[in-house]
C-alpha cells in the first residue's frame, strides 16, 4: 500500500530521519491555525496518492496564515492526475541550497534492494546518468549483509558537498546519516519502495527530507500494526476485501467471476477481443467453496447494475459442485435478475450442471466451453444496452 | 524422463499437521507420490495420513532420506521453514503458501544458493510429473503422461490448458507452477534449459502473465537455445495499470509488464503465441505433430 506524504513522514521521524515540523489539515481554518504552530513561512501540500503535485500548482509557499487558509481551500477542492486530495500538510518551509535525490525501491530482476542516489533532485534519472555518470549511485544492497559502510561511502563521494563550505563535513555526516536511517526504516518498515525527492541541504546545512514516498507491501501488514490500509474507494472492492477476496473494479458492463488469477484475467481479456468490457476482476481463488462464490456474487451486485454475469470456474481443487450451490444461493437471495452466463469445468462439473438445472433459475445459462461462454456473454449483454 | 521429479522422487510436507498439509498429503499419496515424512514442529511423533511426523527438518531427513520438500507453513513462518529445509539439504523446496513478505524472500533468494537448494514458488501450486510424483497441490485427475512440458506462472491456466491437452490425447512430461510473487524461485528460463535437456519432453507450453519481464527474458533464451518447439500464452492484455491482478507479481508498473510488450517480445523470437488457453493447447499439439514428422 501507498502512503500519504504525511503518513510516510511520520514515520520517518519516527526511525529519526530528519523531517520539518508539519501537521495535516482537512479543512481551510485549520490549515490557518496550524500555520501559527509550524511557523511561517510556511509550504502548503497537497496530500494525494499520485506524483506531479507541484506541477499542478497543489504546493504552495505562503507567507501569512490568510494566504494559507486561501492556499489550503483551493488546494482541498483540487483533483490531481485523477486522485482526490484529502488532506494538506502544512510544513515549516526552508531555504534550499541543494537538491538531491534518495531513494531504496524492491527489483523484482535482483530479486533484493537497490539503493538509488542521484546529486540533483527532481530531474530525470536516466538523462543525469548520460550527463554526469558520477552523479549517479545506483548499488544493489545484499539481504542478508545489509547496507555496507562502502555504499554509504559512494553516495557521499557522489554528492560532492562543496568541502571548502561552512559545515561542509557535517552536512556530509548528516547525509550520510540519513542514508543509514532510511535503509534501517526500508528493512525494519517492510517497504518495498522509500523515495526522498528532493532530499535538501538547507541554507543553514541541514539535511532534510522535503518529501516522502512509501510504498509498504502488501504481505507484511500483519507485522506492521500501526500501518492500516484505507477501506477502498469502491464498494464492490471493498465488500469483496472483507470476504476475503481478490477484487479489482473495472470500467464495464460484463460482471467477471473465476478461480485463479490468470484465469480470470485471460477472461477479461477475451472479454474485450469480443468486442465486450468486464466490470470487475474477481478471483474466487483455489479452494473455493459455495459461501465464497455467494459473497463474490454479492460484492459484484453492491455497484453498478452490470448487464450480464460470467462465472467461469475451472475447477481442480475446487469442486464445481460447490460453486454451483453457492451461486444459487446467492441469486435466490439477492434476487438478480441479470442474465449469469456460467461455465464449469474440471472437479465435479457434472455434478455442478445437475445443480443448476435442478435450480432451473430463467436467467442462468450453461455454457460448455470457455470461449462459447465468453461469446455468450458478451452477446447478451450488448442485446441488453 | 521428465525434469526436477520423478519416481525416485522422496517428498517431505512441512506444515503437515495443517488443515492444507494434511489435505493434500492425502491427494500426493493418492496420486501415488512417495511421501516419506511430514514436519511440524511441537508435533514429532504423530501420524498425518500414515506418514511419521518429525520435529524439525533435520530429525526427518537423518531418519528417512528425502530430497524435495513441500511447504504449507503460513507466511509469518515461512522464512524460516525455507531456512530450515535448505540448511538440511533438501535439493528442491516447493513453497506454496501465498502472501510471504516481499523482505523475507528476497532474504530466502540469497540465502538458497548457498546450500545448494533450489526453490519453485512461493504461491505456487507445485509441480507434476504424471503418473510418477506430485508434489503440490496440482489436480494429478486431469494430467496424463506424455510428451508436453508445461510452465506457468498460473495455477488455473494451467489446469485448463493440461486439461485440454490431455482431452486431446497429449500427455505432459512435467508441469511447473513457478507462482505469482515478484520474488520467486525458479522462472522460465531454468525450466526450459531442463525441458531441453530431457529426452521425454518433445515441446513445451510457456504461461505466462503481466507483470516483470520473466516472459521477455525467457523470449530471447528461446530464440538462442531452444531446438523443441515452444508455444505461449500471455494473461492481462486488458488489466490497468497499477493494480495487483490476484497475484502479488501480477502487476503493469508505469508502461513496463505489460502484456503486450511481453507478446511481442515472444513473437520477435519466432514463438507462436496463442490467444487464448485453448488455442495454446492447440498450437503445442500441432507443434509436437510438425516436430515428430520432420
């Protein structure tokens, strides 16, 4: 899961990584109020699960607590690359020298760490590392060793602190600090991603993370107690996570129900070759049995009327026998009337069909392979537009 | 032949006493698998499905020899279960607990080669040498033996392309499940490399999904390596970008992993890739066909 910037800055200081005094508001007095308690001037931000917020003007630098309640009304009615703003921090602001750029992200092709400096903050990586390789720290941190003093080593050497400034070796300490704190807080916080851009020196030789970018995984959240995910925005998504199931919302009309990942995105795919749009993404998973297919049945019927259902079970372990109950159940219960295309296959498939042609629901249709299904359904759903 | 087991095979299931472990020890023994013993800690001396449970994995491999070890342990505990199977010199640890943090796989990668011990998964649904071993929680009802090999980063995909190959009369060598984490054991290419190698196995089946670049990379080891014909499918060409597909792995970050890049870079290599499971089934029988009779 995403932090917000504040989320993720408060645990940085948290594991001692130097952040400015700042505090979140959701309303524009209370911006005003915490303005007098930060200190002015002050830095006004938008606090939204997406990058690009300077650029579309939600931060701004304010000199008077009106000028920050103005800032913060505007900013909080803002929509930024499509993301809401939900809140704004409000942050001592502080006189840049210089900007870096910090960061330690998970690679899936080292399968471990990689620890990423660049001299100047907020530029493209990929064009400074043509410009300046020497600007450029990019070190692989093994797992089980950690970070080496060495790598700390490189990313001073490679910021190139002017020496013959004032404060000049604790400006290079303090950096060299917070790359210590911020692979501690990477490991210790289970994150797969932790960015600082810009990490500053200030006028006054401190260094400061001026932002935070947090991603903690998903998998970890069970030794990560005070890190909770929101409840999502979607109310099929959200009703389907509290079942326990793996649910993505999806902009069309074709509600989408299988067992296994793959299967149910080869689904949605040959969905759309068809000429259709699914819904939903809605994994059932391996073992599933009747309450499970109920309670995806349900999540589905929670959002927006869908014009036609595709279940398509292939069952291994899964008995289809059980789906098919589940799924009765569900459509005497919840009442819908929307035409369900079902395709079972694999582990008691015969024993699933008898299931439903004994329920002899009008509006479910058996379908005997995957791509009669897929045909099926996309056909009656653009006959009901 | 066939590659990674077969019936010399001696599997040990830690995590046996569990619902899950003792569920599909039963099926592995049905299948005819030689399951030799169980582990859980706190429980040596029990019995799950006839096969003696031991306290650690060590105790059970100086008692009865085994070399493939199967995994049940819920992910709080799976790192050191990995540890544990691989510092008693299991050769090939099968994990198929889902939701291991990111941290503590990237820790069990780099601790592995150290001892040796290779791993396929996690969240994975094992492996399958038909009619010979199972060790996982593959459906041994719809597999028959043969000449196809299958590898596949989907479970159900891959029940639903070996179930059509063996509707089809198309046996399979093995199928690897290699699971659906971003940090995962071993992927494709190492696959393919033991496909190659093995006399039994005539063509192979490559399922693969967004998220990564296991699928491009495995591309161009195919177009250097490869003499048996490989077929392919590629899941999530409609998935949006930024969200987890079921699967940890499954994933399109930014432009990258994505489905399409990932068939074009098979199709650059000369891989036919089908649209759909059921076309995959359909071009590895007729690649089989076209490679028995040239």
């Amino acid at each position: 899961m995403d932090l917000l910037e504040h989320q993720g800055k408060a645990l940085f200081a948290a594991a001692g990584l130097p952040v400015l005094p700042a505090d979140v508001a959701v309303t524009p007095e209370d911006a005003a109020r915490l303005a007098a308690v930060v200190g002015l001037p002050a830095a006004v931000k938008a606090q939204a699960r997406t990058g690009g917020r300077g650029k579309a003007g939600g931060i701004r630098i304010c000199r008077s607590a009106g000028e920050v309640e103005a800032a913060a009304a505007e900013i909080l009615a803002m929509t930024i690359r499509g993301k809401p703003v939900v809140s704004v921090l409000v942050e001592q602001a502080v006189e840049v020298h210089r900007e870096m750029y910090l960061a330690i992200v998970s690679s899936r092709a080292l399968r471990g760490p990689l620890l990423v400096f660049a001299r100047e903050g907020g530029v493209d990586i990929e064009e400074l590392a043509k410009r300046d390789p020497g600007a450029i720290v990019r070190s692989p941190i093994d797992p089980l060793l950690g970070l080496c003093d060495y790598q700390v080593r490189d990313v001073v050497a490679a910021a190139a602190l002017d020496p013959e400034g004032p404060g000049a070796a604790d400006a290079r300490k303090a950096l060299g600090a917070v790359v210590r704190a911020l692979w501690r807080f990477y490991h210790d916080r289970d994150a797969t991603l932790v960015e600082v851009n810009p990490l500053v020196l200030t006028q006054d030789g401190e260094v400061v993370c001026l932002d935070s970018k947090v991603t903690v995984d998903d998998n970890a959240l069970f030794r990560q107690p005070d890190v909770t995910p929101d409840e999502p925005a979607d109310e099929r998504e959200a009703k389907a996570r509290r079942a326990g199931l793996a649910f993505v919302p999806l902009a069309g009309d074709i509600g989408v129900i299988g067992n296994g990942a793959g299967l149910v995105m080869s689904t949605i795919d040959q969905i759309a070759t068809m000429g259709g749009r699914a819904a939903d993404f809605c994994d059932i998973g391996g073992g599933a049995r009747s309450e499970v297919a109920r309670a995806a049945l349900e999540a589905m019927f929670a959002g927006p009327p869908v014009a036609a259902v595709l279940v398509n079970i292939f069952g291994g372990i899964t008995r289809c026998e059980d789906v098919a109950k589940g799924l009765v159940e569900a459509i005497k219960a919840a009442g819908v009337d929307a035409p369900v295309v079902v395709r079972l296959d694999g582990n008691a498939a015969e024993e699933g069909h008898a299931v439903l042609a004994d329920a002899a629901l009008p509006n479910v249709t058996l379908a005997l392979d995957p791509d009669e299904a897929v045909k099926l359904v996309v056909d009656i759903a653009r006959e009901r537009v | 032949m066939s590659i990674l087991i077969d019936n010399a095979t001696r599997v040990l299931v830690q995590g046996i006493t569990g619902r899950e472990g003792a569920f599909h020890t039963g099926r592995m023994l049905a299948s005819g698998t030689n399951v030799v013993a169980g582990v859980t800690p706190g429980h040596g001396g029990k019995e799950v499905e006839g096969v003696p449970v031991f306290d650690s994995v060590h105790e059970a491999v100086a008692t009865i020899a085994a070399d493939v070890a199967v995994l049940f342990v819920p992910a709080p505990r799976a790192r050191d279960a990995l540890f544990e199977a691989a510092d008693a010199g299991i050769r090939l640890i099968v994990c198929i607990t889902e939701g291991i943090p990111v941290r503590d796989m990237a820790e069990v990668m780099a601790h592995l080669p150290r001892r040796g011990a290779r791993l396929i998964g996690p969240n994975c649904p094992g492996l399958i040498t038909p009619a010979r071993c199972s060790a996982g929680i593959m459906p041994s009802e719809i597999f028959a033996p043969g000449a196809a090999g299958v590898v596949s980063r989907s479970g159900t995909l891959t029940y639903e392309v070996v179930h059509e190959l063996t509707q089809a009369g198309i046996g399979q060598s093995t199928a690897v499940g290699m699971g659906g984490d971003a940090v995962h054991g071993i992927g494709f290419i190492e696959c393919l490399q033991l496909f190659e190698a093995d006399r039994e196995t005539e063509g192979v089946a490559l399922i693969g999904e967004i998220g990564g670049d296991d699928e491009e990379r495995a591309a161009v080891y195919i177009r250097d390596n490869m003499t048996k014909p490989v077929v392919a499918y590629v899941a999530g060409h409609s998935a949006p970008p930024g969200r987890r597909m079921g699967h940890a792995g499954a994933i399109v970050e930014g432009s990258s992993g994505t489905a399409a890049s990932k068939q074009a870079a098979l199709e650059a290599a000369g891989i036919p890739v089908a649209a759909s499971p059921s076309e995959l089934a359909r071009l590895l029988g007729e690649a089989v066909k076209r490679r028995r009779t040239t």
